[in-house]
C-alpha cells in the first residue's frame, strides 16, 4: 500500500512540473493589451450580419463535457451488491 501512495505521489509531482514548465514556457504578451468591449465579445460569440459567430460551437462542446462527466461519473461509481 505504501508503495501505491509513492507512484501516485511521484506522479503529482510530475504533472504540477508539466504544469509549471507550460505556463512558463508560453510567451505573454508584454505592455499595454488592446480595450476589448462587450460589444467585441457579443460579435465574436454571436456574430454579426456576415458571420455567424461561435455560440452554437461553444453551446455544443459544453454539452459535450457535460455528457462526458456524467459518463465518468456512471462509470466510476460502485455497485452494491
């Protein structure tokens, strides 16, 4: 049992590093960053008269997810007998 607590301690260890190294790793944006309204954000998620924006998109892959931890969850979860 002791040596289970070790390799999933082990691993931790090793995802907070990868996790660390990728925020690190990306270039920010240094100095002023561009205004961004409500306005802009409606248009991009709503679109305007020529596009259709990203709504449904962003609408489906949360359903998505959603669907997918409830899966996890049913599958997770023990039986009695």
């Amino acid at each position: 049992m002791k040596r289970d607590g070790v390799i999933k301690g082990f691993f931790l260890v090793l995802l907070a590093l990868l996790f660390v190294l990728a925020v690190t790793g990306v270039s920010w944006p240094e100095g002023d960053m561009d205004p961004i309204t409500n306005e802009n954000v409606s248009w991009t998620m709503f679109g305007d008269s020529s596009s259709s924006g990203y709504a449904l998109v962003v609408l489906m892959i949360g359903l998505l997810l959603l669907v997918a931890i409830l899966g996890g969850v049913f599958l997770a979860k023990e039986e009695k007998e």
